[in-house]
C-alpha cells in the first residue's frame, strides 16, 4: 500500500497546515494497503514485464510535493467553508498534480495506518493483489481471521464488498469499504473461485499482524517469510539468523511484502551484512543515505525469495543485499515503487501523502517503475527453484 515507510526522520510540512503532531517522512505508502483493515497489497501481476504506462521512472523528475500540499490545504479549506467534502476536495487536487503514489486519507484511516505498522489492525485477515485486469484477488489469509473461519482461500477473486463492486477500482478505495470504525461490525463480500460464485459475511476483528514467520527446511536451511516491515519485524529477522543453526542457509521470502516501516528493513538488512550502505534518497534534492548496523552475519548462503506484489521497503532491502551480493534474487521482477513521500496534515484533519523523492540501491539503481531484476526469474515454482539454488551456493567469498 500504499503503506506508511516511514522513518525516524522528522520533516516539517507546511507552516499553515503544521497543527498537532509533527509526522514523520514516508517512503511510499503500501502498508496502508498491506496490513491496514483488510489487508491489501496493491501489486500488478508477479510476471510483469513492462512498467505501466503512469509509473515514473526518471528519478530526477521534477517534484511538487509542497505545492501540491499547499493546493490540497486550500481546496480542503474551501470546501469547509462551502459546506462541502474536504476530503474529497483535498483528493481532487493531489489527483490533478499528476503524483501517481499522491493520496488522502480520513483522520481515521491515518490512525489505523499507524496502528498497523505497530503490529495490529481491525479487519478480516486478507492480503489481496490487483492484476492487470483489475480484478482483485486474494494472495494471502491470515491463520485464524474472520476470512480463514469462513473458508476463504489464497487465489480466491473478491467482486464486491458490502454490493459495491470492486473491480478496477483503486485499492484505497476498496481498503475504506472493508475497513470499520471497530471490531465486531459486519462486511459483505462477493467472491468467486473458478465456476463458484459465492456471497460471504464476516464480522471484523482486532488482529496481530504476524509478518514474520519462521520455520525449517528439509536440509537444515531457515525460511523466514516476511509480508511487511512492522514494528518489531527487523529484530525478528535479525533473531531468525542468529538462531539458525550454524551454517545453515537462510531463504528470506518477499513475495507480497508490501512494504512498512524502512527502519525495520534496514534493521533487517542488519541481519545478513556487516554494516554499510543499503540505500540512498533524495527528499526536494538534499541527498541522504541509510547504514546497516555492524555485526551481521556474512558467512551464511542467502537467497531472497521476490515477485511482482514486493514493494517499496522490501524491494529497498532486495536491492541492497542483491548489490552488496550478499544474496540470490530469485523469483519474478518486483513492483517498483521507490517514492519517498512526505504526510501533511489537512485542515480537516485527514492526511495528504505526496512524493517529494525517490531512493535508490547501493550501486545508484533506480526502483522507482522499474522495480528489481533478480538473478534468476521463474515464473512458476519460484520457492522450489529458490531451495535448489540456496542448496548450491556455499559460504560467500
């Protein structure tokens, strides 16, 4: 999702919309997508071959994300005073800026945003991908959610929620028809698998997000399977490594990470290299630069494990071990979406997420519509070849 990557770094927004907590800077938002309510990752199909047409790939592209936080201020101020929907008025504005990753969201979304990048949403425990289509499919159903209860499975396409129809629509869009004010409120969803179509009620529930799992492979080797950076979710891979058993080769799965929290992929890059640079960007033109922390482990095999729904904070982290060669890239090419967004907070109270950057890998590649190649694309049976290459490699030179 869109989703809140954000770091610690604190930016300011303009002066006449500052009220209340300052926010902090934003690598583009796919969480809000990914772990949010429902939970939904916006991802065109894993074999795509070709950027779509509206994604920016010139990373030095000239910027507008004060100018346009400033027009969505006024438009939302304007409609305040008409009577009329600020929001709406704020999201017309960010629309008409030409910023393919620019959205608003309500004061409500924003803090469910953050909730889930702590670890916890209110939804029913679906990670869905849009393909070229438009069609809305579920990629993903949490252990025990409202969703997994009433039988819905992985591959599953979604038509409707509440009887408003979902296909092509924007992914924000469909994320704020799943999402409730509070757990125990009811949703409908129009589903189909193959020949069945079928209409199914869930009620929402407060849930953990559980984005890293561990677990062991014939072989010995650890497969650490990650589907966003939350809070918490870097130390959890760094922990992973260390309890590996010695020599043991890890298999870090990113296929649907749709990004999170960049503090935790770096965190997690801290894993698997001893310090160094994993990433550089740029925020109006002032160049900065993320280090991972020294001590990681740098002996043991690594392949990492991608497809068209790895975004933003995952694909930052699959570039940086890919150039540092510190790992295998195995699987199909990665969304490419590596704009770094700044949040400004709207008279209303909702929030405006604008791109004023982009970032780009250890050795200066651009992600940004153009996603990552990895050393190896297959497209069916991606996590078989990617076993039989991690058995392969040895200790890294």
């Amino acid at each position: 999702m869109s989703g809140l990557d954000r770091f610690a770094d604190r930016c300011s927004v303009p002066r006449r919309i500052r009220r209340g907590a300052t926010l902090t800077l934003v690598f583009a938002s796919v969480l809000a997508t990914g772990a949010a309510t429902g939970s939904w990752s916006e991802a065109a199909d894993d074999g795509r071959k070709t950027p779509p047409p509206s994604v920016r790939s010139n990373a030095s592209a000239p910027l507008r994300g004060a100018d346009t936080a400033e027009e969505a201020a006024d438009a939302a101020a304007d409609a305040m005073a008409d009577g009329k929907n600020a929001k709406k008025a704020a999201e017309e504005a960010v629309s008409r800026s030409g910023d393919r990753w620019g959205s608003v969201y309500s004061h409500g979304e924003y803090e469910e945003f953050e909730q889930a990048l702590g670890g916890a949403y209110t939804g029913v425990g679906l990670w869905a991908r849009r393909g070229a289509d438009g069609r809305i499919e579920v990629s993903r159903v949490q252990r025990n959610g409202p969703a997994d209860r009433a039988g819905i499975r992985e591959g599953d396409r979604l038509r409707s929620i509440d009887g408003e129809r979902v296909t092509g629509r924007p992914v924000t869009e469909v994320v704020a028809l799943l999402r409730g004010d509070r757990a125990g409120t009811p949703v409908r969803l129009g589903l189909t698998r193959s020949t069945r179509a079928w209409s199914e009620t869930l009620r929402r529930a407060r849930l953990s997000t559980d984005s890293v799992t561990v677990s062991r492979l014939p072989g010995g080797a650890t497969l650490i399977k990650v589907a966003a950076f939350t809070k918490g979710s870097g130390e959890a891979v760094r922990s992973a490594v260390r309890e590996a058993p010695d020599g043991a080769g890890i298999l870090l799965d990113l296929r649907g990470n749709s990004g999170g929290l960049v503090s935790e992929a770096v965190t997690a890059s801290s894993a698997l290299v001893d310090g160094g640079l994993v990433a550089t960007y740029d925020v109006r033109g002032v160049q900065k630069a993320l280090h991972a922390r020294r001590g990681g482990d740098t002996e043991r095999p690594v392949v990492a494990l991608v497809d068209g729904g790895t975004m933003s904070a995952a694909e930052l982290l699959t570039g940086a071990l890919q150039d540092r060669g510190r790992a295998v890239v195995v699987g199909s090419r990665t969304f490419g979406k590596g704009a770094v967004q700044m949040p400004s907070r709207l008279p209303d109270g909702s929030v405006a997420e604008l791109t004023v950057g982009h970032y780009r890998t250890p050795s200066g590649r651009a992600v940004d519509g153009r996603g990552i190649t990895p050393d190896l694309e297959v497209e069916d049976g991606a996590r078989a070849r990617a076993e039989t290459v991690l058995t392969g490699l040895g200790p890294p030179s």
